[in-house]
C-alpha cells in the first residue's frame, strides 16, 4: 500500500530532485515509482533507522541495485562541489553573534508586514467581521493553539518539523 503522506518535491532536473515523506521511516514501495530513478535524495526526518533497515533489505534482495546508491551518491557530491561546499565547508562562526540580532527581527518584521495577507470573511456581507475596526481595543484570538507559537510557525522555523510551545520570549501573545 502507497503511502499517501508522501509526497514529491521538486520535478526539475534530476539532480536537483529531492523526494520526501512526512511519513515515520521509509516505506519500502515508495521505491516502486518510476520517478526513483530520477531522485537522489531522500528526506527522512528523525526516523532514518527503519529507511536504512527498509533500503539495506531492498540492496540486499536485488530490488534496488547498489549501483543506484552508488549513482544518488555520486550525483550529491557532485551537486555540492559545484555549488563550493567543499571550498568553504564551515561556516563563519564570528557570525554566530549575529543570529537573531535585533536587525534580523527587524528585516523579517519588515518582510511580514509587506507580504501579510488578511482573508475576509464574507459570510454575511452585511456584517463583515474582517478587516476589524481599528478603534477596537481588544480582540479575542481563540483555538487550541491561538498561544502556541510554535505551532503557527510550523515546520523549519526551529526544527525541521516544527515544534509547539512558546518558542519565543519576545512575541506578545495576549
């Protein structure tokens, strides 16, 4: 059975194809699909035990020859030499100190406020409850994760698949 949480990214040039799955671990058929031979890489997230078991039985039984693992691994290599990760493979830690600065926060603020995009509803045009009033004082922001910043955030934004919780300490949630 096909794993519909899986999901294929990217449809360019092969060595730019990445084929990932929200999935926990690797299912096996996936390497069914004739797209596999066209993706190098495969984004597995937290649960890269049951893939390595899953491709290992999948090397070993002949389904997928190791001249394919051989050819991905090849093909990645190749990609990040051409890009120069290999000529400055670390980055500058004196930079370090600068993550998060105020002008960071203030240039993704910036980004936010020219790129926000209010929805209207319209549900009953005569009493629209979008845009609010700008006189209003108060607004109530209610749901199960109206405080969870983490969660509005979602995936990349501190792991790669998000996380819950107050993540930050200067956002003022109300």
């Amino acid at each position: 059975m096909m794993n519909t949480n899986i999901k294929v990214v990217g449809v360019e040039p092969a060595d730019r194809s990445i084929i990932s799955g929200d999935n926990p671990g690797f299912m096996p058929n996936i390497l069914n699909i004739k797209l596999l031979d066209e993706v190098i890489k495969v984004m597995v997230g937290l649960q890269f035990e049951p893939f390595i078991e899953d491709l290992t039985s999948l090397v070993k039984s002949g389904e997928v020859p190791i001249s394919r693992i051989d050819d991905a691994v090849e093909r990645i290599l190749r990609m990040k030499f051409a890009a120069g990760r290999f000529e400055f493979p670390f980055s500058d830690r004196s930079l370090l100190d600068m993550v998060g600065c105020k002008q960071h926060r203030d240039l993704a603020r910036e980004a936010v406020r020219k790129s926000l995009v209010l929805l209207k509803n319209r549900k009953d045009i005569s009493k629209p409850f979008l845009p609010l009033d700008r006189k209003a004082k108060r607004i109530l922001v209610a749901g199960t994760h109206a405080d969870d910043l983490g969660f509005q955030c979602g995936g990349w934004t501190k792991t790669w698949y998000g996380c819950s919780g107050r993540i930050t300490i200067d956002f003022p949630i109300l």
